[in-house]
C-alpha cells in the first residue's frame, strides 16, 4: 500500500511500515512541514498515497467521503504519545485487511477501528 506519514505521525513509524511491506513517504521529507491541510492533501492524492494523521481538520466526512480520494485515516488516541502511536499504528497494519482500505476514511481509537468505505455500485446499471 502506498502511504504518506503527515507531520504529526512519528517518522519512526515509516521504518515499522515499510518492514510490513508498504511504500511510505512523510510531509517532513517532501518538505511540507507547516503547510496547510489542503497542501497535503493535494500532495497524498497527486501521489496516490493513503494518508495517515491526528489532525482533525481531516475528519469531515462529507468533505473526505469514502471512493473520492486514496484512503485517509484519523489516528484518535487518548494518549497519543509516539510510542503509543507507533505501537497502536503498527497493531493496525499487522491484524487489518488494509489493503481493503483503498477508498476508505478509518478512524482508529484505542479500542476500535472504523471504517467508512466508498457506497457499493448498482451492479444493475
């Protein structure tokens, strides 16, 4: 799967998920550090990357819906430390069908993960 990391997910995290196979690249590296939301935005898409975040300017459904873009997801976590997040990320990436992500918006929590998929097609059309 192709990924971006944006600022506030630990750079260390793109080692862990590129030893689980995945391609990743980080804002930091591309050297968007302090741009705006739509900035990495349109870079994950212009790449075709499924971008992993904290920040809640993201989390709009209707502004994200499901089948408009590569996948995002909204890392929640009550302590949202870099180990934390690394180890709950990571736990994500080894137990979830994320390749069936593609498309989707995945809210993880400490305890769940949800994820909203793009509405299925009329296959009668």
């Amino acid at each position: 799967m192709n990924l971006k990391l944006d600022e506030n997910i630990p750079a260390q995290l793109q080692a862990v998920l590129k030893d689980l196979s995945h391609d990743v690249d980080t804002v930091p590296q591309e050297g968007l550090t302090g741009r705006d939301d739509q900035t990495i935005w349109d870079a994950a898409q212009q790449a075709q990357r499924f971008l992993i975040t904290q920040d809640l300017d993201f989390s709009d459904i209707r502004r994200y819906a499901p089948g408009h873009h590569r996948g995002l997801m909204i890392v929640r976590l009550r302590d949202p430390s870099r180990r934390v997040l690394i180890q709950r990320i990571q736990a994500a990436f080894q137990t979830e069908d994320v390749e069936g992500w593609q498309g989707c918006f995945v809210v993880v929590t400490d305890r769940k993960i949800r994820v909203r998929r793009p509405p299925q097609s009329n296959p009668s059309l």
